[in-house]
C-alpha cells in the first residue's frame, strides 16, 4: 500500500511538477512532443509530401496518439479524484489530443471522408496542451474570466452601434449604392469600424461618407477599450503572487503562496 501511496507521489511530482529536474525534463520531452505532432499533421495535409511518406505519417501519428494516451493515463492514476482532472479544462484538452484518432477508427467509408478530414485537424489542438506549461498563459486566463463581464458589456454597446450605423447607411446609400439590406450595411458598420476597410462596398454620397468618417474615428477610439480591461485584470493577478504548487488530490495548481489547503478541493497541499 505504502509503495503505490509512493508510486502515486513519485509520478505526480513528474507529471505535475515543474521543480524537480525530473519534472523538468518530463515537461521538456512533451512539449517538443506536442510540437512535433502538429508538425506531422501540418504535413500530413500536403498532398505531395502525403503521397511520398504517407505511410510514414501514419505511424508517427500512432506513435504520438499512443504517447499522449500513456500520458493522459498515468495524469488519472496519480490523482487522488480523477474524475475532478478530467473533467478540468486541461483535462479536456488533453482527451482532445487522442480523441480524434481513436473516433477516425470507427468512421470508415468515402462518404463521410470530410467527417474524418475534421477529425484530423483537431489534432491541431494539441498544441492547447502547452498551456497548461506556462505560468503567463494560467495567469493571462484567469485575467480573461475576469474581465469577461465587462467585455460582454462593451461587445454589446459595440453591437448596438454596428446596427445603429448600419441601419442608418442603409437609409443614406441604398440599394443604388451596394447596401442592398441592413443585415450587409451592418456587415459594412463591422468591416468599418474595426478599420479592417475590405473596399468591396463603400459609400458613394456625401452624407454616406462623413457617416463612415465617424465610424472609423468611433472605431479607433474604442479599439483599446477591451485592453484596458484585460490589462487592469492582469495587475490585479500580478498582486495576487499565485505559487504553482499542484493538488495531489485534484491536479489543480495557482494557488497562494501561503496557502495550506487546495482551494478547490480542500486537500492539504
């Protein structure tokens, strides 16, 4: 019992741990591992290099589907509530990573060839894996949740905007003019607005274009709304010093630095 308590402890500092040499190095051979696995997907879509060395790109693709499933395994058996890490979003993540190709298995037949193409680009995903490996990136998601209702406010005021200049270029240009319905002048309220200027439809009367003058100045100063609140967030959790120290128990990890008890599950860390 006390060997497969220590097994447990052993594989969790590995697996989750980034302070020993031996987590180190673990976290090192699997991000390279990540990389190179989109690289073989990525290639694999090359229908030139796919007719050449297809047969291998399979096999290496089996080879990483079964390193990552090991991988996912052994994250399960060295947690004290497994079902908790899997249904975590790191957890998703990684049966995303080995998902596809096991579903491709059981989806033969030409007729659904698009069904299984899909399948295989969300390999791509993978590389979401890597994550879960940077302090910056858990930071810039928890800064990001938090300043999730206040964006949702201001994408609404934006909306509203877009469909108040959408509506009234309508009015102004009509259908002589390109904006043939207020669904396609909004389309025009968007593409202005965000200075992304496509040129496939422009206004054409003088009143037309001092509205999309406004547009475009409403558009620039607006613009750095959402990064003034993703940036306050970010200072707030810069304060907050998180430790990395992961949950034995439940595999979660940033919390504070003094903190004796996960915050999630309440296990003694």
């Amino acid at each position: 019992m006390n060997n497969m308590k220590n097994w447990r402890v052993r594989m969790h500092e590995i697996i989750f741990g980034a302070e020993t040499p031996a987590g180190k190095t673990f976290d090192v051979l699997l991000i390279a591992s990540i990389f190179l696995s989109v690289f073989v997907v990525m290639l694999d879509s090359v229908a030139s290099i796919n007719a050449v060395c297809g047969r291998q790109l399979f096999i290496l693709e089996w080879f990483f589907t079964l390193l990552f499933t090991a991988e996912y395994l052994l994250r399960l058996s060295c947690i004290g509530r497994p079902w908790r890490y899997a249904a975590s979003f790191f957890g998703i993540i990684d049966l995303l990573a080995v998902l596809p190709s096991y579903l491709s298995l059981f989806l033969p037949g030409a007729e659904i060839f698009l069904v299984i193409r899909i399948l295989r680009v969300l390999r791509i995903f993978r590389v979401l894996k890597l994550v879960q490996y940077i302090g910056e990136a858990n930071m810039l998601l928890k800064a990001l949740k938090a300043s999730m209702r206040k964006i949702t406010v201001f994408m609404f005021a934006v909306l509203s905007l877009v469909i108040i200049f959408g509506s009234l270029i309508y009015v102004i240009e009509g259908e002589r003019n390109g904006f043939t319905s207020i669904p396609r002048s909004i389309y025009w309220a968007i593409v202005t607005m965000t200075t992304v200027g496509y040129g496939d439809i422009s206004p054409k009367t003088g009143f037309g274009q001092a509205l999309a003058a406004m547009v475009m100045i409403i558009g620039y100063s607006i613009i750095a709304v959402p990064t003034g609140i993703v940036t306050a967030e970010i200072s707030q959790q810069l304060k907050k010093k998180p430790s990395n120290r992961p949950c034995t128990e439940c595999g979660a990890s940033n919390h504070d630095d003094d903190a004796e008890h996960c915050k999630y599950c309440g296990f003694s860390l």
